[in-house]
C-alpha cells in the first residue's frame, strides 16, 4: 500500500511568555504560563533563565501541563542564567490539556531577582495553511 501525501502546510506556531520572580512567589505551585490549542504537538522550544533567581538555597521550575507536571522540563535550575531545551515528547494535547504551566520549588529566604522567558515552538494536526503539490 502506498503512503497518501498530505498536501497541506502549515508555519511553525511560536509563542513565548517572560516572567519574574514575582509572577512564581510560591513553592510547589502549577502557575498557568500559556494556552495551547487541541491538537498541538510541542515541536521546540526552550527556558532561558536571564536573570538568576537569589534564593538562598534553591530555585527550580518544571514546564508540563496538568496530566504531566514535567512533561516538557523537570526541575531547571533557576538560580543559573542559561538556556534549557524543552524535552520532546510527540504527545498531542487534547481538550484535558490546555494549558502548559510551570511548577515551581524553592527553598531558602524568598527571591528578589529573577526573570525567564518560556518558548513554545508548536504544529497543529490537521491545520494547513497553504498546500503543495
């Protein structure tokens, strides 16, 4: 049996939020950080800490959704500037999942500094903008 082209195409969705340590003031906490549609397949993306958290012990956050707190980055390192790859997974968000949140752990006195931006690089099943062929 021969493979059935899809013809249709569609751009890569990018959507991105900053955050501060004010945004995430409590431990163990899910904070809502973006919606994402039914049918969306997390294709990229990344944390990317630009300004490092002062707690005095600890400082993580995890990026996954409500089925799956980590699905996408468990505990990151906040308290170092750098760059994190989100983890690819494949899995299809469905009306259970909505929403991508970050869960946050900290330990210590309370931060004063911190900022982050989460991006999300995304395609949605189904979706075609233009077509080819």
């Amino acid at each position: 049996m021969a493979i059935t082209k899809n013809r249709g195409r569609q751009e890569l969705i990018v959507a991105y939020v900053d955050f501060t340590y004010a945004d995430i003031p409590t431990t163990a906490t899910a904070y809502a950080a973006m919606d994402i549609p039914v049918d969306a397949i997390v294709v990229g993306g990344d944390l990317v800490v630009t300004t490092a958290w002062n707690t005095a012990t600890s400082a993580t956050l995890s990026v996954g959704d409500v089925t799956s707190a980590t699905r996408y980055a468990t505990t990151v390192d906040l308290k170092t500037a750098a760059r994190t790859a989100l983890t690819l997974t494949g899995f299809t968000h469905t009306a259970t999942q909505p929403v991508l949140n970050g869960t946050t752990a900290f330990s210590g006195t309370a931060a004063t500094a911190g900022a982050a931006r989460l991006t999300v690089h995304y395609i949605v099943k189904k979706r075609a903008a233009f077509t080819q062929g």
